[in-house]
C-alpha cells in the first residue's frame, strides 16, 4: 500500500482487455475528474438565496501519451492504435484508474472515448492526447492481494 503523498508517475489509465489491466502506452499525463450535476431549486420562498439539490453524478478523463507504432509497443499495453480501432468501432472500454498497488484505491468504469488526436511536431516528439467519458457507474474499490 501506498502511504503519505502518491508520485503521480505510479497512477495511471489502464485499459481492462479481456481481465488483463494494459496501461495505456508511454503515458506522460492522466486525469479523471468526477462531476456532480447541481439543480436549481430557487423559488419565491427562498427568501432571496439560491438553492441547489444534487443531480447526476458523472466522470470523466484525459490522457497524454508519446506516439509508438503498435508492433512496437507490444501486447503488455494499449496502444494508439487499439484505442482508435475502439473508438471507430465505437467500442466501450473499461477503464481503471489506479496505482495497481495493493491496498491503493482504484476506480473502474465504462469509457467512450470522445476524441483522440495525434500530433507530430517538428524536431519533437510525435505525441498522441484522448478524452473519456464515464458511462454509467463508477466503482471504488482496494486493488486485491
């Protein structure tokens, strides 16, 4: 287990491939953000406040990564490429952000993937960004011994 203040370098995005957790490739950055949908509830009895109850609850993500060609990245993890054939096919992913350390946090879901870009600048990098949508549930749960 993890203690004190997590190096961001251990969590990251995997993708579960049929019960086999594959990290996205070359990642360099990873975030998910979880969402709350406030309602607006002010009335003329509300004496002059605006009040909100909650709504649905939501999550998305973002990811980073250097471009590899996939005979190169190899089976152990998710390519560029398997992302793309997955979102043209417009295949749910199931998504796990975690550290895969025992006892750490992880939070698992169905993904849509909303964009994927890949960009290849002069004399630098070539580099691929993407963008996830929680569809349905997230689960909290300790990664298992």
């Amino acid at each position: 287990m993890s203690s004190g203040t997590i190096n961001g370098t251990l969590l990251r995005l995997f993708v579960d491939d049929s019960g086999t957790l594959k990290p996205i490739a070359n990642l360099v950055s990873n975030d998910i953000s979880f969402t709350k949908d406030l309602i607006e509830v002010t009335s003329k009895s509300s004496a002059g406040s605006k009040e909100f109850m909650y709504g649905h609850f939501g999550a998305s993500g973002s990811f980073e990564g250097r471009f590899e060609e996939s005979a190169s990245v190899g089976t152990t993890e998710y390519s560029f490429e398997e992302l793309y054939d997955a979102m043209v096919a417009g295949t749910n992913l199931t998504v796990v952000f975690t550290t895969n350390v025992t006892a750490d946090r992880k939070y698992t879901g169905s993904a849509l993937l909303g964009g994927l870009s890949l960009s290849a600048p002069d004399n630098d990098a070539a580099s691929f960004t993407g963008d996830i949508t929680i569809t349905g549930a997230v689960a909290q749960a300790a990664v298992p011994a």
